[in-house]
C-alpha cells in the first residue's frame, strides 16, 4: 500500500512537471486527490491493514496528498504567472510605431460664413430663428405683399409641389413665420440663414440651390438710418473696418422704400474691373423698411411700429471674401476646392 501510494507521488509529479496549461493541472488535481481520486481509492483499502500498520500508513497518506497538493499548487501559480507574461507580450503596443494620419476635414466656406455673419449680428443683439424649406405659398409670397398673378412673382421662379406648397424661394418667409409667433410684441430682432431654391439654369453666378440669411426688426421708432448704421457695422466686422456701403433704390413687394446694398469691389478697391462691371461696387443684399401691408397682415399695427428687413446673398459674401468665381464650386463636393478653407 505505500508502494502504491509513492507510485502515485511519483506518478503525479512526473504528470505535473510536463504539464503545460492550467486544464490539465486541474484534471490531474481531480484525478488525484479529488472524492474518487487515487490517493481516496487506496485509502479505502485500509481496512485490510494491521492495528499497527494503519496509523503509519494513514501518516503517509496525509503527508502525501499535502506534498503532492503543494505541488499542484505550485505549479499552477507557475502557470497562471506564464499565462499573464504571454498576454502581456501579445497585447505589448510599440509606441514607437509612426502613427496612421487621418485626414483633417474643414469647415464648408458657406457654413463658415453664416457663422461669422451670426456671431456678428448677435453681438448686435439679434436672435437666430429658423423656418422650413418647403413652404407655404402664403408665407413665401402672399404675407410678404405678393398675391396670385402678381407679376412679382415672376421675380422668383418657383418650384411648385402642390397648387399650394412649394420650396421656398427666399427665407423672407421666416419674418412672417416670427411676426405670428411674437403675435404683435416688440421688439424683433432676428436673422435666419437658410436654403432657397428657385428654378435656375446654374451657370457661374446662378444656382438652383443657395443660400440667403433674413434679417427682421420690428419695433417703435425703427427707421431707415437704424438700417443703414447696422448694416454698416456688419459690412466693417465682415469685410474689415475700411469698407463702406452704397444704398441704391429698388424694389421689392415687401418693403417700401427698398433698396440694394453694395460693398466697394474688392478687387480693384473701387476703381472698377472685370468683377465689378467698371463700377467699382458688388451688391451683396436686398433690404428696406417693411411695408405696412406685411406688418399688418402678420398682426402688428403699422402705424404703432415700423420695421427694417434684409437678405444677405451668402454665395455673393463667400464669393468676395474668399475670391471664388464659380457658385458650383460651393455645390460639387470637389476635395482641392474646399481643403483650401482647412484654416477658415
Ligand atoms: N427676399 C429677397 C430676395 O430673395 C431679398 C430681400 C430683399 C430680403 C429685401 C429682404 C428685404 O428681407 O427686405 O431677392
């Protein structure tokens, strides 16, 4: 019996030293010292021993299922330590290694122009208000002083959807939309930049698809001064504190008086070139004092309140501040052309 029991020692640890995963330790360890185990099975046999022989025999027994546990111990620890140096090593990263370069994207120059032209207009205190692209015909022509068969509508060439909805033309709309909601408080003082689209042939300087940014402002007392200083103050921040602006009469169903806006050519600072057909001035938007058919009609009294309104050409403004001379530029996506606003 302690042959048999030595064999097992031997046995196990000669199983244990080219054992080399934690699996076949924890079999061995069953197989060994567990309930059926080997060292159990011979026990078992004791009762066939002598009064004398069993205390020595049952000496050695403990003795070795705690030597032969000792072992299993150990090398399992020796394992488990193997197995973290292997994980170690594979999951090591070489920080040495040249990084993988992810293109940087830039700010698309239409994007980057509404957002100077919204900071500026709010530090003058404007709020920004939004409104959808497709419209209403009310809000996009009859609100704004243009009934069916006026012949303003021939201004805008539109596209229909139904009889009655349509993709808005201009965000002038939006001063209607802001007139209701406010239901005849003072004061007003929005911009909305937006997508219009007017039934076009694109060429250089026409596109189906543009952008405008509205501006309203409805209160007591606003004149035509008011609208000229702010939109003086916006040209200098836009463009830079040397520019200046000329007022031209106009006409737009929407405002009376109206009048164009222009910047002097920054090409030729006002002596006149190709850009500027010789004039040495660029318009860059439409505006005038709201018609008191629009502020009545959207639920102020126009004889309590006036109000000034303009629409920034977004294109036009990108176009003279970054030297573009192609509208499409903005509107097919071509890599060269926009990488070169990375800094804007
Ligand atoms: N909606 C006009 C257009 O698309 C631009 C415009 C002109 C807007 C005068 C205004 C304004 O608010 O007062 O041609």
């Amino acid at each position: 019996m302690q042959e048999r029991l030595e064999e097992i020692k031997q046995n196990t640890l000669s199983q244990l030293a080219t054992a080399s995963d934690l699996e076949q330790v924890k079999e061995l360890r069953v197989k060994v010292l567990g309930k059926k185990g080997e060292i159990t099975q011979v026990l078992r046999g004791m009762g066939s021993l002598s009064a004398e022989e069993r205390p020595r025999v049952g000496q050695l027994a403990n003795r070795l299922r705690q030597e032969v546990e000792a072992a299993i111990e150990t090398k399992e620890k020796e394992l488990e330590k193997q197995a973290m140096q292997q994980r170690l090593q594979e999951e090591k990263v070489d920080v040495t290694l040249p990084g993988v370069p992810r293109p940087l994207g830039a700010i698309h120059p239409l994007t980057a122009v509404i957002e100077q032209v919204e900071d500026i207009f709010i530090g003058m205190g404007f709020a920004v208000a939004e409104g959808p692209e497709v419209e209403q015909d009310y809000y996009n022509f009859e609100a704004l002083n243009v009934p069916k068969d006026h012949p303003a509508r021939d201004m805008q060439d539109t596209f229909y959807l139904t009889e009655d909805l349509l993709l808005r033309t201009q965000t002038s709309p939006v001063q209607i939309r802001t007139m209701r909601k406010k239901e005849g408080h003072v004061p007003i003082r929005i911009i909305c930049p937006g997508t219009v689209y007017r039934r076009d042939d694109d060429d250089a300087t026409h596109s189906h698809q543009f952008m405008q940014i509205e501006g309203l402002v409805v209160d007591r007392g606003v004149s035509m001064t008011e609208l000229k200083g702010t939109l003086l103050a916006f040209v200098k921040q836009m463009f830079g504190e040397e520019q200046s602006i000329r007022l031209r009469p106009s006409y737009f169903p929407f405002t009376e008086p109206s009048v164009e806006v222009d910047i002097r050519c920054m090409k030729c600072n006002g002596g006149g070139c190709r850009i500027c057909k010789e004039t040495g001035w660029i318009e860059i938007l439409g505006a005038g004092m709201v018609h008191p058919h629009v502020l009545r009609s959207s639920g102020y009294d126009e004889k309590r309140y006036t109000g000034f309104a303009f629409g920034i050409g977004v294109e036009r403004v990108a176009m003279l501040k970054y030297g573009v001379d192609d509208i499409r530029h903005f509107y097919t996506n071509d890599l060269q052309f926009l990488r070169q606003f990375r800094s804007v």
